[in-house]
C-alpha cells in the first residue's frame, strides 16, 4: 500500500491542511466526476451513493464513504473541476471537469 498522499483544499475555509492518500483520492474523484457527467447535473444527496456504487466495495472497509465523497467533492470545487449551485446543491462538471474526465488519473497532483 502506497503512503502517497494529496493535499486538499477547501473552497468554504480557504484550508488546505488535510492529505488523504491517493489510492483513496483517485477512485473517489473519477467515480464522482463520471457520475455528473452521466447525469449532467446532480444532487449533492445523491453523490454518497453514487461513489459507492462507482468504486470498489474493499476500498470502504475501514473508510467512510460520505466522509470521502464530501472531502474530495470539496476539493473539485476548490480546484475548478465542479461548480455547485442552490439549495439542495446541484452539481455540475465545469469545462475542466469534463478536460479532467477524460484525461484519467492525476500524475501532476504532489
């Protein structure tokens, strides 16, 4: 098991002292990326499951689904890839959301 890990940032606090590990980060960002991009836009409320049907059942043994899927979605926004609007919030892929999607994983992310 790699230790690699990324930083997160945090559009609502301007925070980015959290790091998860990659091999969590990068299922959890592709699996919420692919569900807006299949719906086109989707619910906040709806997100949790969609990552968890999107992504291995072994990956939440000792992890909490709701906690990731909120942690990464988060950082998608605060790096541009979703934008987020009303209430309950809607999600939508930005243009580099959709660039992001298609091009995989993440090698340039420290």
């Amino acid at each position: 098991m790699s230790d690699e890990r990324i930083m997160m940032k945090n559009p609502n606090t301007g925070r980015d002292d959290l790091r998860i590990r990659r091999e969590m980060y990068e299922p959890v960002k592709a699996a919420i990326l692919a569900a807006i991009a299949d719906a086109g836009s989707l619910a906040f409320a709806d997100l949790r499951d969609q990552v968890e049907a999107r992504t291995p059942a072994p990956l939440w043994t000792d992890a909490s689904v709701g906690w990731y899927t909120t942690s990464v979605k988060l950082h998608l926004e605060a790096t541009g890839l979703l934008s987020r609007s009303g209430s309950p919030q809607i999600l939508e892929l930005t243009d580099a959301g959709r660039t992001a999607l298609s091009e995989g994983p993440s090698p340039d992310l420290p």
